[in-house]
C-alpha cells in the first residue's frame, strides 16, 4: 500500500456498523471532480450506495467545486455510479435485499494508477447498546495496555 493516498476516511462508519464485508470499487467522475478530489475536498460521512437497474450508484458524497472548474463543475451531491463486476453486484443484491444489509463507503483513495478508489463495505448497523459496549471495550483495552506500560 505504499503508492496510496487516503483522500477522505469515514471513522463514523466503523462506530455505527458492523462490518461483514469490503468491496474496492471505481467510481466515475467528472473532470473537475477528480481535481477537487486530489486536493482531498470531498466529504464521504453521509454517504451511502443503492443498487438500482443493475448499476451500483452512491448517493449524499459530497465533493466541493474545484475553484479554477467555472462552467464544468457539476452539483457536489450528485448520485454517482461506482464500477462492480456484475457478479459482485449480484451478490450485493443479494446481501441488501436478503439480509437487510447496508452499503457504506469507508473510505476514499487514488491508486498507484492515479484512479480514485472507493472502499464499500456491506454492513449491519449496530444499536445503541451494541455502540456502548464498543466504547466501554476500547476503554479497557486502553488501560489495560496503559497498564502494562508501567
């Protein structure tokens, strides 16, 4: 992973689901969009992804307008289609509709290539009390290697 370059992270993702599977999907992308990805101005929290007609299609990423894009920048919300194999989609399908699960992206990159990535997980969402075991876990294990520490 040495030629990565992590653009946006979606930490809330990991607090409010469980996560069962990931998926490195392309994304497609307007000109001055992949600029205003470069300079890392996109926003992935509120974000999510729909399987509709057989595309993959991620929907509430928000990527700023590029400042020198004038007439070719395009809306910052717009839905846009990710690329999947079909048999990845498929089985997506299959874990949405079957399962209730959901698809959210956890986090945005360029490649060696110079391709932006996203990395979509499928996962379950978590309750209330699943979140505060999570936190009191992370607690104990903090003291518990500040403990060892000393």
């Amino acid at each position: 992973m040495s030629g990565i370059k992590v653009v946006a992270n979606n930490k809330k993702a990991r607090h409010d689901y469980f996560i069962e599977d990931t998926y490195e999907t392309g994304i497609v992308l307007t000109g001055t969009e992949i600029k205003s990805i470069r300079q890392g101005k996109v926003n992935i929290k509120e974000s999510y992804a729909k399987i509709e007609n057989g595309e993959m299609i991620l929907y509430g990423m928000h990527i700023s307008p590029y400042e020198h894009g004038n007439r070719f920048n395009v809306d910052p919300l717009r839905p846009r289609k990710l690329l999947l194999h079909k048999r990845e989609i498929q089985k997506l399908i299959g874990y949405t509709t079957l399962k209730g699960l959901t698809l959210v992206p956890l986090r945005m990159y360029i490649n060696e290539k110079g391709r932006a990535k996203l990395e979509l997980a499928v996962a379950r969402g978590k309750k209330d009390y699943d979140k505060r075991n999570t936190i009191a876990k992370r607690d104990a294990d903090r003291r518990m290697q500040q403990a060892m520490r000393k």
